[in-house]
C-alpha cells in the first residue's frame, strides 16, 4: 500500500515535470520559429536589395553596351558592332522591366523607375537614330545625334536617377541588415536560455526517475504474483472462446443440415409440378381442339400439345417460373453444401509440416495448366521459401487465388499471372499478381464477405472462395489483403508465419 503510494506520487511528480517540460519547450519552439521567420524575412530582404542594386547595374552595363556598339559602328561600320548593338539594345527594356518588378514594392523606387525608363527610352531612341545614319552614310549628323543637348540630358538623367536608386537601396540594405542581425540574436538567446531550462528539468526528472526506479522494484515483485493469477483466467477465457466457437460451428452445421430437408421436398414437389404442368396443358389443347372442330382429337400422350394465343403465353410463363423455382433451388443447394464443407474445414485440425512452396505451388499449376492453355494465359512463379504449415490449407488458399486469376482474366489479353514472395521478420508474404479485369476499390473488402461477390457475375460461383481462403489464412496466423484497380490487374498479398506451430497457433491468432 505504501509503496503504491509512492508510486503515485512520484508519477505525479514526474507528470508535473513533464507538463512543465513540455510547455517549456512549446515556448521555445514557438519564440524560436518566431524569430527564425523573421530572421528569414529579414535575409529575404537583404538579398532583394542586392538583387535590385545588381540589376541597376546590370541596366547601365547594357546601357554602356550599346553606346560602344554604336561609337565603334560609327567610326569602323563593322557590322560585328551592329550586332553587338543589336544584343545589348534588345536586353535593355527587359532589364528595365525586371528592375521595375524588383522594385514594386517600394513607392520612391517605383517613381524613380518610371523617370528612368523615360530617360533610357530617350537614350534608346538616340542610338537607334544615329544607326539610321550611318546605314544611310550620313555620319555627321549621326555623330551630332550622339553628341548634342538631347543626349547630354539623357545620360545625366540616367546617371542621376540610377544614382538615387541605389542610395535608396543602400540605405534599405543597412536597415534590414541590421534587422537580420538582431533576429538572429533572438533566435540564439532564445535557444540558450531555453536549453538551460530543458537540462535543469532533465536534471530534477532524473532523480525523480531514480526514486521511481526503486519503487517499481517494489512493485514488479507484486506483478510477477498476480500474472501467475492472470494466465489461468487467460486459460479459462481461452477454453471459453473455443467452446463457444465449436458451438457456433455445431450450430452452422445443425441449421444447414436441416435446412436441406425442406429443400429436397420443394425439388420434389417441383418435379411433380411440372409433370402435373404437361397433364394439365395438353387437357386445354384437347377442349381446344373440341371447341374448334366439334370432334375431340386426343394429342400422343409424351409429346408437348400445340398451344396458341393466350394458352400458349399461359404455358411459357409457367415454364418460366418453374425455371426460377428450379435455378433457385440448385443455387440454395449449392450454398448448404458450402455451408457444410466450412463447417467441417472449421472443425478440422491442422496439422504443421515443412513445405517447399516452389513444389506446392508448381503443383497446382500443373492441375490447372489445361485451363490456363484455354484462357491464353502464362503463370510464372519465382523463388519462394520453405515455411512450415498445414500443408492442406496452403494448397486450398492459392488454388482458389489462382483459379480467380484464371476465372478473371481481361477479356481480349493473354493472362499474364505472377507468383512471388519475400520474407520480412517471422513471416513470408506471398503476392498472386494478374492483369486480369481488376477489382473496383470500393469491394476490396466485399470480396472477402461470406456470399458476396463484385463485378459482372457471368462466371459460376456461390462467393465463398475469397471467405474460405480469408479464413484459413486467418487459422494459420496470417493476414491477406488486396490491391486493384478497374481494368489494371489485382495483386492478392498473403502474410504467413514461416514457422507456424500448434504451440503458436493461439499466439498467432
């Protein structure tokens, strides 16, 4: 009692400390994220002020190019310098453009960049007049182009307003600077001091857990007795459960065992009916016959009597539903036999052996291999390991996948089927891969449903095989899933213990 009660309060202790670590450490985390967005803002914005500065120069450098272009034209008519002018001019108003973009943001620099645009037009227009004058051989007045008022203004304004530009940035450069610096002090005195206070909490939770260590001792002593009081109610619920599953499995047994004496009746009673149906038809034939010809003509006693209008439609219609009756019947008898038969595949016992998958499953290719031939269809297996199970079952859970492979093929492609397998820890898992018609993702788990099946139902069955191999797998301490999709194949994933025991087997389950 004592010792519980330290336990206790040691645990809230330890809970107290905990919940102040961790608020702790939300608080740091926070300031810390804080700090380091903004010092990112803060280095985003230095670096758009060096890419503005960088892009004004860039701008005067094209300027530049192009005045040499057009001075070295001027005075060689090297057409070299012609294209050179050409380059550089083309890449001044998309420099212009991308310093305006760069700059949208602040409203001097916007207006400064507007004024320089003019002026670099301007200058732009000058150049391009001074071509023109050389190419017509007018050199003189291309000269003077160059060199009069207009020009002059024209540079001094690009000169000036370039130069404001970058003491703007300039100043904008050292103010984030400044703030980048401060941000990333508060982000290192905030990692400090808050590190300082995870390791004074680390330090007081250690003696705590010390303290604890000693009490547990106490604690698992008393745990040890009271498992051995729990493993026998473990193997009195475990009996329990089997004795209820072999209740439910007498009872299945039971309900579909009776169920099959009602149903040979109605055969019975249905085989009656239609003979019954073959007396009555050929007596409406004959008083047909009586009305229409005033002479009774009797119809040869086995063959079916000639009916016409609404006798005739009488007679296909009750041919009809004793069809129904007959289609349902068969279908109802084929579902008790299924009941039957996992009834006692549930009472079976399994018994574990060592199994060479290549060979057991090599085996069941060969069963099937005239029906693969029929569907077109190639079953390849690779290497596989041995593991250690009920034979039986094993070749029941992939004669069914294979055999729904072969059944469920695209119609127009060869089939191709794929059996392979690799180990993970304990377990091997075993993948049948098709590129058959595939399974629409909202049945993946219908299909494993007792009587359910998905898709068009042109194929015969009563949609018990993925039910029974689902169970068996489940028998043997496995799992089985599925992956498909409409017309893109199905892969059937089953997990299997490598080495599965009658010892593990409640384990495993």
């Amino acid at each position: 009692m004592v010792g519980a009660l330290a336990l206790r309060r040691l645990g809230s202790s330890q809970i107290i400390i905990l919940s102040l670590g961790v608020a702790v450490l939300i608080a740091i985390s926070a300031a810390s994220l804080y700090f380091v967005v903004q010092a990112r803002d803060d280095s985003e914005a230095v670096i758009h002020t060096i890419e503005v500065e960088n892009q004004i120069s860039t701008l005067l450098l094209e300027i530049r190019r192009a005045e040499s272009a057009t001075r070295a034209y001027l005075l060689s008519s090297g057409p070299q310098f012609l294209q050179e002018y050409e380059v550089a001019a083309k890449n001044i108003l998309p420099a212009m453009d991308k310093l305006a973009r760069l700059t949208a943001d602040n409203p001097t620099q916007v207006a400064s960049a507007a004024e320089l645009r003019k002026a670099v037009e301007m200058r732009l227009a000058e150049f391009g007049q001074g071509i023109a004058r050389i190419k017509n051989n007018d050199v003189a007045t291309s000269i003077d182009i160059l060199r009069n008022g207009r020009a002059s203004n024209a540079v001094e304004a690009i000169g000036k307003i370039s130069g404001s530009m970058r003491a703007e940035e300039a100043r904008l450069f050292a103010l984030r600077n400044t703030s980048a610096d401060r941000s990333q002090q508060m982000v290192a005195i905030v990692t400090t001091t808050g590190s300082g206070i995870v390791i004074a909490l680390a330090g007081f939770s250690l003696m705590q857990v010390r303290r604890a260590s000693r009490a547990r001792d106490v604690a698992e002593r008393k745990l040890l007795e009271n498992n051995a009081n729990l493993e026998i109610t473990v193997d009195e619920r475990t009996a329990d459960l089997r004795e209820a599953n072999d209740e439910i499995q007498r009872f299945a047994y039971i309900v579909s065992h009776d169920l099959r004496s009602p149903l040979v009746n109605i055969m019975g009673f249905t085989s009656e009916l239609e003979e019954l149906r073959g007396d009555i038809f050929r007596r409406i034939a004959s008083k047909t016959a009586i009305a229409s010809d005033g002479e009774r003509q009797i119809e040869p006693v086995n063959e079916e009597p000639a009916l016409e209008g609404e006798d005739k439609k009488l007679s296909d219609e009750f041919t009809e539903a004793l069809g129904f009756i007959k289609s349902s019947i068969g279908r109802m008898d084929r579902l008790i036999s299924a009941i039957l038969n996992l009834t006692r595949e549930g009472r079976r016992e399994f018994r574990p052996v060592h199994i060479d998958l290549n060979e057991l499953l090599q085996g069941i290719v060969s069963s099937v291999a005239h029906q693969a031939a029929e569907a077109n269809a190639t079953i390849r297996i690779e290497a596989l390991p041995d593991i250690t199970s009920d034979r039986l079952a094993i070749e029941q859970i992939f004669s069914n996948l294979i055999d729904n492979a072969l059944k469920y093929l695209k119609s127009g492609t060869d089939g191709d089927i794929l059996i392979r397998g690799r180990r993970k820890p304990g377990f091997v898992v075993i993948e049948v891969i098709d590129n058959g018609r595939g399974i629409d993702p909202k049945d993946h788990q219908r299909i494993f449903d007792l009587f359910r099946r998905a898709g068009t139902q042109e194929k015969p069955g009563q949609g018990i095989g993925l039910a029974h191999v689902r169970a068996l797998v489940r028998r043997l301490g496995g799992t089985i899933g599925v992956t498909s999709e409409l017309d893109q194949g199905s892969t059937f994933m089953v997990t299997l213990p490598l080495d599965w025991t009658i010892a593990t087997k409640g384990q495993a389950a």
